[in-house]
C-alpha cells in the first residue's frame, strides 16, 4: 500500500488525510489521523518547495557558535581570568591583552574586576 500522490501532495492510504512533507533526516512520515506511516521514499520525486537552502544550516550554525564564542570570553570586558583585583581583593577579572609598545618589548595586559570594575595594567 502506497500513498495517494496528487501533484506535490501526499495524502494517507488508509485514511485519505494530507501528509506533511518529511523534515530532513527523516525516514517516515507519521499520519496525523491513524498514525499510519509512510516512508519517506514515497515523497522521491516530489519536488519540495519549503526545502530549505543547504547551505542555511551550516551557516546558521556558524552563526551562533560565533554569537556564543564572542558573548563568552571576549565582548566588551575581555576574557574573565583568575586574577586578584589590587582594589577589592576579588579573584576575577577581565583581562585584555594588548600590544601597545614595540613587538620586542612584549604587551601589556589590562584587567577589569568583574567586582568592582577597578582597572590596572601589568606589562608583560
Ligand atoms: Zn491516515
Ligand atoms: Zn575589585
């Protein structure tokens, strides 16, 4: 037994309900109505016009390992470190390194509590 095709509709064989298009990755689609399935090689051939870019994915991905990356340890404040703030005593801080002088001479380091927000510098 399989699925009535009509034009780039699938509808259920045992009950005559339309079918949903499988999402990828998909085996089977799963009717609504009696829980009939139905292969998703039944839909081969048909051409599936929601079918979404295959780039989209990845990219999308991408997308929000980079969002996650950036909100994480580099943003505004800098990378969050074990350092001990010479204003409050607390253990953490953002650090940002930079290279303010000559290559040879190394970079300076910036800190910001993530107590108080006190700054200070330490030359490499
Ligand atoms: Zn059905
Ligand atoms: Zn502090």
């Amino acid at each position: 037994m399989s699925a009535h095709k009509i034009g780039s509709l699938l509808f259920c064989p045992k009950c005559g309900t339309l079918l949903v298009l499988p999402k990828d990755g998909e085996s089977t689609v799963v009717c609504e109505q009696c829980n009939h399935e139905e292969p998703a090689t039944s839909y081969e051939g048909i051409e599936i016009t929601t079918h979404s870019h295959p780039d989209a994915f990845p990219s999308a991905l991408r997308q929000k390992r980079k969002t996650q990356t950036k909100r994480h340890d580099t943003g505004d404040h800098g990378t969050l470190v074990s350092e001990k703030c010479p204003a409050c005593g607390h253990l953490q801080a953002y650090s940002k390194e930079m290279q303010l002088r000559s290559a040879d001479e190394g970079s300076t380091i910036f800190y910001t509590c993530s107590s108080c927000k006190h700054g200070w510098r330490v030359n490499n």
